[in-house]
C-alpha cells in the first residue's frame, strides 16, 4: 500500500543541510549525486531524517499512553471495564483495525501498547548507519510508525475517557472560558497546568474537593497552557484555559501563576529560570521531564511546602501525583499574598525606559521566525511610541529567539506584552470542551452524504501554535467552511486558536455552530491524543456505512477512505515531531493534509504530478480497466503560504473520484468561489476536474462551459466508477 501511495504522491525534499553528521565516518558532503562514507544519497539521508522525526512523534504518545496506562491500571485495576457509552459500538477503530484486538478492559491496552512500542524499536533500528538504505523503505516506515502512533493515541485517551469520566462524544459539551485575560485580576491563588498527561491535573482537583477547597475557580483558580487544560476541563469545566503553546512564556511572565505544575510534552525547556523571575515556584510530576530540580518523591509534604514557599528551592520533581496535588495546593495559597508585587504588569514609562538601551541593530527582527517588524517597534518604543509593540502581540509565538540575539538584553516580549495590556486584561473568549469520539449513530447519518459528495468535506484543524501569523486565522478559515456547510473537527493548540475569532457579532465559532459531527457542525474532539478519533471517524465510515471488515484490514479501508471520503487536515502551525507523525498517519489512511508555511521545515513533502496521467489512474472495480480520475486529491502533504491559499486548498482537496454529479457539483461551488474571490478569476486546472457537464455548479454554469471549450476540454467518457488501487477488489473484468 505505501508503495503505491508513493507511486502517485511521489516525496519532494527540501534538506536543511546537504551535510549527514550521524556517525563517525562523517561529516559527509551528499550536495549532487554524493554519498556518504555509508552509501546514502541526499534522499535516503532527508527519508531517514523524516524516519526519526516520526519515531520521536509516535514514541512521545506511546509513552505518554503507557505511562498514563500504569498510573490507571494501579488506580483501577486491569478488569476495568472500557465502555465508550450506548452510541458506540466501534469503540477502537485503530486498534480494531491495526492490531485486531476488541478491547474490552484496561488490561487488554497493555497488548496494544506492547505491538506499539515493538514497531517503533523496529522502525529506529532502521535508522541506524549500515541498515535501511532506500529512501521509499525510509518512507514506508514513515507511514508504519505514523499509523502506530495513531494506535497509541487512541489508547491513550479511550484510557482517561473512561476512568475520568470525559466526555463520550457529546454534542452538547459545555462551553468554558479560554484567554490570556481570564484571571488576569484574580484575586484567588493559580495554579497553572502545562503539559498533556491530565492524570497530575486530575488528583489536583480530586485533592481540592476532598479537602473542601471546592471546585476549581471557589478558592484556587485551575488554569491550564497546551492539551493538559484541554484534558482537565473535560474533567471539570470550571477550570479554565488560557491558550495554546504560544502563550506559554507570555503567561508565565506575566507573573499571575502562583505555581506551575509541569507533566510532559511541549513544556519550554528552560520553564524553571523563566518562572524563577516572577518567583513562581514549579512542581514537575514526570521522569520525561524532570528540568533538572530535585527528587522530593520520598519527603515529607511540610517540608517541601516550606522549601517552595521560602524560595529556597525554585521547583521541585514529584512523582507522587497524589503527593504533588497536594504541595500545589498549599504552596499556592501560602505564596499568592507574597507574590502580589510581581503580577502587575509595567507602566508605559517603564517600557520606554527598557527599550531606551536599543541601538536599531535589527538583529531581533532577523531572528524572528515570522520576520515580525519587532526592531521597529523597540525602536518605536525607545521613542515613546508602544503602538508598534502592541501590533505585534497577537502574530508572536512566544519563541524569545528575539531576545537571544538581542546584545543590549532587552526583554522584547516582555516588552510586546506590557505594550499590550489592554487587549491582554480583556482577551477573554469561549471555547467549547473535548467532546471525544464521534458517534457511531453519528457516523450512520452522515455517512452516505459525505460518501457521495453532498456534505461536501470533513475539515480537521489540527496541530500546534507555530502559526506564520495571529491565532485567530485559524478561527476564521473553522468558521468559513462551518459556514458553508462543511464538517469540521479541531484538536489541540488549534482548537483554541479558533475561540480566538469573533464574527460581526462578538461571537467565537464554538458559540455559533453547534458541537455535532454533521453539516455545519464544529467539534472540539479534544487534545492531542484525541486526533485518532478524528481519523478513527473515517475508519468508521468504511466500516459502518460501507460495511468494510475492519478486524486487520489497513489496506483496504485506507483505499477506501482514499477515494471515497472527502477528509482534509489542516495543520496550520505545526511545530513539533508528534505533528509530523500525525500528519503521515493521516496520509497513511489516505487523509491528505495541509501545513502553515513553517511547515516546510520537516523536509518533506507528498505530492502528485497532474501531468503524470498514470499515477492518477485506478481500477474500476465493476470492470477491472483502469480509467483516469483526474488529481482527486492532488497531493497527501503540501505547504501553503497565506490563509487564503490555505482555503482554496481545503475546498479542493476534499474532492474525491468516488463524488456523484451531485456531489462534485457542491465541491466545486466551493472551489470555484473561494478562487475566484482570491484570486480574481476561475481555477486553472478545472478541465481536470468537470467529469462530465452535470458535474459544472449552477451559478457558474456558462462561465465554465465558455471557459472548458476554450481549453479544449471534452466529457469524461466513464464518470462514474468504484476506484480502488487493489486489484484484488476487482469483483469483475471485462
């Protein structure tokens, strides 16, 4: 299967760096046609690089599963039972499909988990010097440890679904409070939760109800940073979040956290010195992530409140989770009164008596990754104008790399949130929680119409806050293809970005659509590890409505979701290796995905050649001739530069050979409008894509035809076909 994907959606790479310094033989030039003092060639060298970023992607989530596995396997024992509610039947798609294993308890994940972790030390066995030598193995092993690492988030969150109650796929999960302004003022203790492993999170809010604290938000504020807030407030929405990655340093510097409580993933490395300047003493519970603080597992809960409080210790590791609840409980609300002096935020005058050291070197604005105007506006602000800081709040990701270049030590961002206090005293917006899984009920109302083309697509905005500008971008491509009927579905750091769009009205997107997976609808699936459910809910259309065998059969449902199921992920800011390996296991499935501009940095990309007629030919399985399907869809994985690009992109990837006249019409009313309201004209490549004249949308109708004739376009001579890539579902030939 991957061997035919490949054919069709053949690598391009773009190398970082045509030197390898893997080994010892090395460094090795590979610029041309070189290789290595191993063998390897630019290509195998990039495929192998790709190999690694997936297996640290699918590693970080297996572990977080397993790790979360033995917490809840102690806690509850391993006859629990799994049961995902009376709605759905197909509770493991992944697993069901990959492994073959029903779960039914607890203990049957840890043979999931053990197929899991044996794949991935396979997959980086092949990396070592002297094994894996072509570039298209490299890639197929992409795919596997991708597809494996789909399997292993699932396990991780059917695992905290059932144990902590979160919510089973429901359509009208509650809306909570997301912003950098939501406790701006608070008054009470907070406590800050960053990472993705809940089970800290959750004895922290057990701890408080069974001492009688009550729940998050009466006496101590539960905020949380990245998919751990997502998580807890599955568990309780009167916590709260305040924002994707990018927000990470901005809240920690703004001094309103009065603990930090650190699990694992995505933590800024260096969180204890940042926390250390606004004297907020930091607790972290994982052996991944332990920032070098020291073990206070086996010590007496007085004497580590007493440490933290002092300040004779900046942090403290736990392992303990029960143990670290309760210090973070009582180190919060013994420091809040101490630490008031470091949650205001500076005056205007402070900021033009900081920025007064700038000498307009432009070295900041070099080191931008989104090449901000950033020495600008220090040097703006060094002349009393804050405004320029201000303009860039909201395109900063909080990456500092500003401030490590800047040789006068200038605090930028520091600077950029003072310059912002307004919009950051008010940035308060709704975003709905964590649904978890799609319905099977779900899936059987749905089905056929997203099948045949007439939903005209499932958008997924997934990924992580590396954006190319502001957040709320992604709010507005969510909100424009809800508004055109089609279903979309977030995760993670994007989730909460598109809170951060309002419409004319003042309302986020989660206030205007409702939470159901069906046209119009947009869900809030949950955190990261909630992204199986989303490529779950297109295994689950071929084997619920289409009626597919799924025990161990990848091939061909992935050939069925390929040309059949109308998916497209957008990954708009992916930033980190567990993004590259959700993206190639969606590309596995036959998900096409799209990626913001910094997105090109993981080298690699899969896309089709529209003049390669050949690739884009399949079987007919009713005949058994092959027949051209045109570039439905073009490419598995491609950058885009702007949201507008984006959007055109989103429309026509969701385009699939199996549409209806009916269908494909509704497809490409979208396309057609979204081009032509960016780019002032019709899409050049529609004679590829009008199979026949019933296909040409209405509205467009003679426009189009005059535009088809011009270009020489005739009728497809078989418009209507059942695609598949394997032969072996040739029911017939003639």
């Amino acid at each position: 299967w991957d061997m035919k994907l490949l054919n069709r959606y053949k690598p391009f790479y773009a190398p970082f760096c045509d030197l390898c310094c893997l080994c010892t033989f090395g460094k090795c030039d590979l610029t041309g046609d070189k290789r290595g003092a191993c063998g390897l060639d630019i290509k195998g060298q990039t495929a192998r690089i790709i190999l690694i970023a997936c297996c640290i992607g699918a590693s970080t989530h297996t572990a977080h599963a397993r790790h979360m596995l033995h917490y809840l396997l102690e806690k509850y024992g391993p006859d629990y039972p799994i049961n995902l509610g009376s709605e759905i039947e197909v509770e493991a798609p992944h697993i069901r499909l990959v492994t073959g294993i029903k779960p039914k308890t607890l203990g049957d994940l840890v043979h999931v988990l053990d197929y899991c972790e044996e794949q991935i030390v396979h997959c980086v066995a092949a990396i070592h010097t002297g094994q894996e030598g072509s570039y298209l193995d490299f890639e197929s092993k992409a795919l596997h440890v991708s597809m494996i690492d789909h399997v292993a988030m699932e396990v991780a969150d059917i695992e905290q679904i059932v144990t902590f109650g979160f919510p089973k796929g429901d359509r009208d999960a509650p809306l909570t409070d997301i912003g950098l302004g939501i406790v701006a003022d608070a008054t009470k203790p907070v406590i800050l939760l960053i990472g993705h492993n809940v089970c800290s999170a959750v004895e922290l809010v057990d701890y408080m109800r069974k001492v009688g604290i009550g729940e998050p938000g009466e006496t101590i504020e539960v905020v949380g940073i990245c998919c751990t807030a997502h998580d807890i407030t599955r568990y309780t929405n009167r916590a709260k979040i305040i924002g994707p990655i990018s927000y990470q340093v901005k809240f920690i510097r703004s001094g309103i956290a009065d603990v930090i409580m650190a699990d694992e993933q995505c933590i800024r490395t260096n969180i204890v010195d940042i926390a250390a300047d606004v004297k907020t003493p930091v607790i972290a519970v994982s052996e991944k992530a332990c920032h070098g603080l020291p073990d206070m597992s086996d010590e007496p809960e007085d004497k580590i409140v007493e440490a933290l409080v002092s300040g004779q210790l900046k942090g403290v590791l736990i392992l303990d989770l029960e143990k670290a609840a309760s210090v973070a409980a009582k180190v919060a609300v013994r420091v809040a009164p101490l630490r008031k002096k470091y949650k205001v935020i500076p005056a205007e005058e402070e900021i033009v008596k900081v920025a007064a050291k700038c000498t307009y070197c432009g070295t900041c604005s070099r080191a931008c990754p989104n090449n901000l105007p950033v020495s600008d506006a220090v040097n703006a602000a060094k002349k009393g104008d804050i405004t320029k800081l201000a303009m860039l709040h909201d395109a900063c990701v909080g990456c500092l790399r500003c401030e490590s270049a800047c040789p006068q030590d200038i605090p930028v961002l520091s600077l950029i949130e003072a310059a912002s206090r307004k919009q950051v005293l008010t940035e308060k917006f709704k975003v709905r929680v964590g649904r978890g899984p799609v319905l099977d009920t779900e899936i059987r109302e749905v089905g056929s119409p997203i099948v045949l083309g007439e939903i005209p697509g499932v958008v997924a905005h997934v990924g992580c806050g590396n954006y190319p500008g502001a957040g709320r971008d992604v709010g507005e491509m969510a909100y424009e293809f809800a508004k055109r009927g089609y279903i979309v579905v977030a995760t993670g750091c994007a989730a909460m970005s598109i809170a951060e769009y309002r419409d004319e009205e003042g309302r986020s997107p989660y206030e205007v659509f409702p939470g159901v997976f069906d046209r119009g609808g947009l869900l809030n699936i949950g955190s990261c590890v909630a992204n199986s459910h989303i490529t779950g809910a297109a295994i689950k259309i071929a084997s619920i409505f289409a009626r597919r065998k799924l025990r161990a059969n990848y091939e061909e449902i992935a050939d069925y979701v390929l040309h059949r199921v109308g998916a497209v992920g957008v990954a708009w800011g992916a930033m980190s290796q567990k993004a590259a390996s959700i993206a190639t296991g969606c590309n596995r499935l036959g998900i096409p995905v799209i990626v913001g501009p910094h997105g090109s940095k993981y080298r690699r990309l899969y896309l089709g050649r529209i003049e390669d007629e050949e690739s884009f030919k399949v079987y007919d399985a009713r005949t058994g001739q092959k027949v051209y399907i045109g570039p439905a869809p073009e490419h598995l994985i491609m950058v885009c530069e702007t949201k507008e690009e984006c959007m055109v992109w989103t429309a026509k990837l969701c385009i699939r050979p199996n549409d209806t006249t009916k269908g494909r019409m509704i497809k490409l009313t979208h396309y057609i409008d979204l081009h032509k309201r960016f780019y002032g004209k019709l899409p050049e490549d529609l004679p590829l894509l009008v199979r026949t004249e019933a296909d040409i949308p209405i509205t467009y109708k003679d426009e189009v035809m005059e535009f088809l004739q011009a270009k020489g376009w005739k009728p497809s001579e078989t418009p209507a076909i059942d695609p598949t890539l394997l032969e072996r579902l040739i029911r017939a030939r003639r």
